[in-house]
C-alpha cells in the first residue's frame, strides 16, 4: 500500500458504468469498475467513491425539453442514487466488498443519510463508501461532490477514472496531435479550460492543496497502479 496515500476518493462519471456512455447500467463495465474497487480495497486502502449519473440522465440536455435547470440537477442526482446502489450490488454480491451508500438527499429505506462522522467511521472500518445525491444542491456538479467529499473525509488524493489515460491538450480521439500532459498545476487546468473537472473543484481542491489524478480506468488493475506509478496518468497538484 502507498504509504502516501491510504484513504482515496474515486470519481466516477456515470458513463463509465453504461455502454458506449449511454444506456443505463451495462453489465461488462460495472463489473469491471466493480472488480478494480475491490482491488484496491483489498489491498488495505480506505475507499471513498462519488458517482455521477450521466448514462441515465444528462443534466445539459435538458433545455431541449423545457426542463429548468435546478429541476434537471434533482433528477440527475436521482440518477446518481441509481448507479451508486447498482455499484453496491455488484461490489458485494459479486466480490464479497463490504460496502455502504451515503445519499444527500434523503431516502431513509434505500441508502443511509451522508453523515460526516459515520462517513469515516465506515472507512475505518474498511467499507467502500459510495456518496449519491451529489452535493444535495443544484447547481453543482458531481466533481465538486467528489472535492468536497474528500475534503470531509479526510482523503489524500482525487482519482478521477476516465476512458482516456490522461490530460490532453484538445480530445486525442479527434486530434492526432493532441498532446499528453504528464503533470498540470490548479491553474493551468484553468486557465487553458482543459475539462478536466470544473472550475469551483478546481478551486477548492487548490485552497486545499488536495492532489488530483487523471488516468485510465479501462486498463487492468488501473487504481492499484494509479497509486504507486508516477508517470500512469496525469497528475494536478
């Protein structure tokens, strides 16, 4: 185990867990994201997750059909509270991962309701922690959930798994040019508007001087290798 690192919060985007990014819950990739979590957590490190909801509901697109905005962010945490359950089911069912769903928006017979304190009893005791809901607010974004969250809990660092092994400088899948970066600071993923995660994480992950890490989740036993080699992925610091 790093002896940097021992208690992660992984961000996850919805489309991780769904085919081709959409389409609800895909069985082949919950499982593998299922299996790369228990790695980790067997290896002795305390897991935090927040999940987003994108492969059930994508917030942007809602202007097309009338939906305001504050409306739209309740139903993608909705969606968020789907994928965190499915995750759970998986991760215990499957691979014997003791788990527990902390939601901030309350829905008492489902998941438990996000409190601090019993946040980090559960990873004390080794149980993965998987936060739904986002923030509880609109208007947020489920990367300021995941800074946030680790910020409260006490993680060290922010891994945020993706289907691309880094921060480029423009979309690799469109750009043969595209360049890697292999480190960035807080103002550079501003400044050059590089997406990675929005601005308000940005920021709060820089007043906290909190470590972020882009990588590849699709590759085998990504997480465990995010944490112990330097040149797998992108780091901001």
């Amino acid at each position: 185990m790093s002896a940097t690192h021992k208690r992660i919060m992984l961000k996850l985007s919805g489309e991780m867990l769904g085919k081709n990014g959409f389409g609800g819950v895909d069985e082949e990739a919950i499982e593998h994201v299922s299996s790369e979590i228990s790695k980790v957590a067997d290896a002795g490190y305390e897991v935090a997750v927040v999940i987003g909801g994108g492969n059930f509901f994508r917030g942007t697109l809602a202007s097309r059909f009338g939906i305001e905005r504050a409306a739209a962010d309740y139903m993608g945490m909705l969606a968020t509270c789907i994928n965190g359950l499915a995750l759970q089911a998986v991760l215990e069912n499957k691979f014997k991962t003791y788990t527990r769903v902390l939601t901030a928006i309350k829905m008492t017979e489902l998941a438990e309701e996000y409190i601090r304190r019993k946040a980090i009893k559960h990873l004390e005791k080794k149980r993965v922690v998987i936060f739904v809901g986002g923030t509880g607010n609109p208007l947020f974004t489920t990367d300021t959930a995941a800074s946030l969250r680790a910020l409260e809990v006490n993680a060290t660092i922010i891994l945020k798994g993706t289907k691309v092994d880094g921060i480029y400088d423009k979309d690799p899948a469109l750009h043969d040019d595209a360049k890697k970066y292999q480190n960035l600071s807080y103002l550079d993923v501003i400044s050059k508007k590089l997406n990675v995660m929005d601005a308000t994480a940005i920021t709060m992950c820089m007043e906290a001087n909190m470590p972020i890490k882009v990588f590849n989740l699709a590759t085998k036993s990504s997480i465990l290798r995010v944490l112990s080699d330097p040149d797998f992925g992108t780091l901001v610091s």
